[in-house]
C-alpha cells in the first residue's frame, strides 16, 4: 500500500508538458465591405515557401486555420478576381491569431502571362483540392497509405483509415470508380505507392443511392487519379519472416485494375498469433454496417461460430496459427451500375487451457528456548 501512494505522489509531481496549439483566424472581405466566400487562405513556410496547412472562407467570409508547430510563416489569401495578399505569421507562444483581410478588386488584363517558379504542389478549386504527389514524396514510400500521409491536411493513422481537414474519409475512388465501396484500409494498405499520379480531396461529395437518391451530408472522399501506363498491369508486395522457436510471419497482396474492373488478392499466414483479419475490417469487407443490419432480419448481427472464432478468439489461448486468404473483384461500367464480390478463406489452429488460480496458506510456529514461555 505504501508503495503505491508513493507511486501516486510521483505521478502527481512530474510536470507535464502541454502539447502546442496555434490558432489563425479571421474574415476576408472587399473595399465594399462585402464578404468574399470560398477565399483560398494558405500558410506557408517562411524557410522554403512550402504548404504546410490551408482553409478556405465560408458564406460569411470566414477562415480557421490550427497549426501544431511554432515557427515562422506566410499566410496568403487568393481568390479570383481579387489581387493576393501575403503576410509574416510567428508562432512563439500558444496563442490565436486574429487576421482581417480587405482584398482589391484586380481589374488588370493582360494579354499573356508567362509564370515560372517551384510548383506548390496543391490547387484549390471549390470544394476540391488537387494534390501532386511527386512534389511531397521522396521515393521511400511502399503502399498507398504512404504517400497520403505525406499531403498537407491528411492523416493516415495505423490502421490505414484516413482523415483530410479532420474530417473521417469515407471512401477512396480510384478514376472516380468506388471498387472498394468504402473499405479505405483496403486501399492504402495494399495499393502500391506509384499508383497514384494525383489525388483530390473532394468534399460535400454526392453519389445516388437507390434507397435515399442523392446523398451529400458533407461526406468527403479521396479520387486518386491513376496513371493510364498502370491500367492492366500486376502489382503487389510480399513480406516473409522467419524467427526463434520456429515462429514465422508472411504476408502478400496482389492486384490487377484497368478501367472498369479491378482484382485484388491479399494473403496472410503467421503463428505468432498476430491478428490477420479483425473485427472493422470485416464488416469493410461486406459493405458496411448498414448492409449488414439490411441483410438481417433482425436489429442485432448475429456471427456464426466461424465467424467468432476468427473476430474473438479465446482469451485462454496460448499457441495459434492463423491462415487467411481474400479475394475481392469489383465491376463498375458506369457510375449507375456497381457489382462487387468477394471469397474469404480462414484458418485458424489453436491450444487452449484453462488457468486455475490456488491461494496457498502458510501457518508460522514460533518456539522458544523457555519452558515457562
């Protein structure tokens, strides 16, 4: 007991270190007074000129912009028909920035503009913005996952699930077909880095259901543009390790995608009881949620004892090889016609026991050297 209320007396005395947030806000307006909306708002590096994060303004010409680093910065406001306005931002302290833009009106025309300089990398365009891959990566990158987590804005987190302007990515097109229908993981973990020749943030994305018609509610997707050289061709990646006790882990993944149809393999094998196939990642796989709670019959999933055994294995288990093999084919002539299909294989060979606790007593006889004791 003494060692733990000092323990919590130690915990209690460390400092701790708040993590930085800085904060840029503001209105963009015209010398009329009027609100300009849907203003690009960008903060770039004083170093080297490059994009580090963006916003742009609402309906009311307003912009919020968190940054997480101090440091010196440029922050520019644009917009079309407007001249652009720059100017030095310094984060030292946390603190918020108040900044109120008044725009002129750029009433010059020019017959021809020659313009030369280091591409930024990044374009905006109403509710999209337009990514070039090749001015963020560096070549070290291996899947998908890799490269989005390098754009300004987007987040990959260890599951390959991806957010952009903090908001949770639904789905990731590739030419503008959804062949994974909404199983993100799929994509940024098992498509390969070079795959990607650019890549759109689309917000307040729309597509037709045949239950609700057009649906947006502010749900933002990822459109990687493909290179047409990739169209046909295989590619892939396959892991193997081996190690002490005879403990081994493999790993491959497979595809092959052209303009209406895309095949893909992915493979694991281990006896080091890693998980091959959780619990997200399966409902991924069969459409979602909402697909599973359509197909049943009742409010409540019901998973057979396959199913189980692979989502929730024991907890008593102490050796176990896991298998598993998917194979997912998607066919999309148009964007009104979608078929998909999957074959899902599962393995799994374990040992259980059951673990019983005894609680031993001890009786203690002390003797004494007098008799009268």
């Amino acid at each position: 007991m003494r060692f733990k209320f000092l323990w919590i007396i130690l915990m209690l005395l460390l400092p701790i270190k708040a993590s930085s947030q800085f904060v840029i806000s503001g209105s963009v307006k015209n010398k009329n007074n009027e609100v300009v909306s849907y203003a690009n708002v960008t903060l770039l590096r004083q170093a080297d000129s490059l994009s580090v994060n963006y916003a742009t303004t609402n309906n009311e010409g307003k912009f919020k912009i968190e940054q997480k680093e101090a440091g010196k910065y440029f922050l520019r406001v644009s917009c079309l028909g407007y001249s652009a306005k720059t100017i030095p931002i310094i984060f030292t302290d946390n603190k918020i920035v108040v900044s109120n833009f008044v725009l002129d009106e750029s009433l010059t025309e020019l017959e021809s503009v020659v313009v030369t300089g280091r591409n930024p990398g990044i374009r905006f365009k109403n509710d999209t913005i337009r990514y070039d891959p090749k001015v963020f990566t560096d070549g070290s990158e291996i899947v998908l996952g890799d490269v989005l987590k390098k754009l300004p804005g987007v987040e990959v987190d260890s599951k390959g699930r991806v957010k952009a302007q903090g908001k949770q990515v639904e789905s990731i097109l590739l030419n503008g077909q959804d062949f994974f229908s909404g199983n993100t993981q799929m994509a940024t973990k098992n498509l390969p880095a070079d795959v990607a020749e650019n890549v759109e943030v689309l917000n307040n994305y729309s597509e037709y259901s045949l239950l609700g018609g057009f649906q947006s509610h502010e749900k933002t997707v990822i459109n990687v543009g493909v290179s047409n050289k990739k169209m046909g061709k295989i590619s892939g990646e396959l892991t193997a390790s081996y190690g002490y006790k005879d403990k081994y882990i493999g790993k491959a993944s497979i595809m092959q995608m052209n303009s209406k149809l895309m095949t893909s393999f992915v493979g694991a094998l281990n006896n080091t009881g890693d998980e091959v196939f959780n619990m997200e990642e399966y409902i991924r796989l069969q459409g979602g949620i909402n697909e599973l709670m359509n197909n049943s019959s009742s409010s409540s999933i019901e998973l057979s004892k396959e199913e189980q055994s692979m989502l929730m294995p024991q907890n008593n288990t102490f050796k176990r090889k896991n298998l598993l093999s998917a194979l997912n084919m998607a066919y999309q002539p148009n964007t009104s016609l979608k078929c998909t299909s999957y074959f899902l294989f599962n393995e799994i060979n374990e040992e259980a026991q059951d673990i019983v606790k005894y609680n031993l007593k001890s009786a203690v006889i002390l003797f004494s050297e007098n008799p009268n004791t």
